[in-house]
C-alpha cells in the first residue's frame, strides 16, 4: 500500500533557463577567481582585453549572476 503525497511538502520544480544560465555564469566566475587565485591569470580579462567595457560587462553579468544564485538557497531550502 502506498501513501498519497502529503500535500504538506511543496512540489519540487526543476531548474528553468535562467536559473541554468545563472549557475554556469557563477561556475564560470568562480573559475576564474580560482585561476587568479592559484596562477596569477585573470582569463576574462585575458578573453575580452584588459579593462574594456566588455569586460566590465561580463564580469557585471557574473556578478548579478551570484546575487541571483542567492535565491536558490531560499527557494531549495525548506526548514519543515
């Protein structure tokens, strides 16, 4: 005999296109501070050019990127 789910615990969602993109982007961004970290290479700033407005660009969208990547702890998380 099995139970019916309980309508207690909330229906588990999967992640959607920009919950996706944001975690590549702060995959990506972490990756990049870990390499400037350990070898000294800032490869955003290698890939776009040194202080340009691309790359303040990109490094903008990475960090939006992580204040986004803060709802998942809220919405993943459930105390009950």
């Amino acid at each position: 005999m099995t139970t019916p789910p309980s309508a207690a615990v909330p229906a588990r969602r999967g992640f959607g296109l920009l919950d996706g993109c944001a975690l590549l982007l702060m995959v990506l961004g972490a990756l990049n501070w870990a390499a400037v970290g350990l070898l000294g290479h800032d490869f955003v700033a290698l890939l776009f050019g040194g202080h340009t407005q691309l790359t303040r660009a990109v490094y903008l969208l990475i960090g939006l990127a992580g204040m986004y990547g803060l709802s998942f702890a809220f919405r993943c998380y459930h105390p009950f």
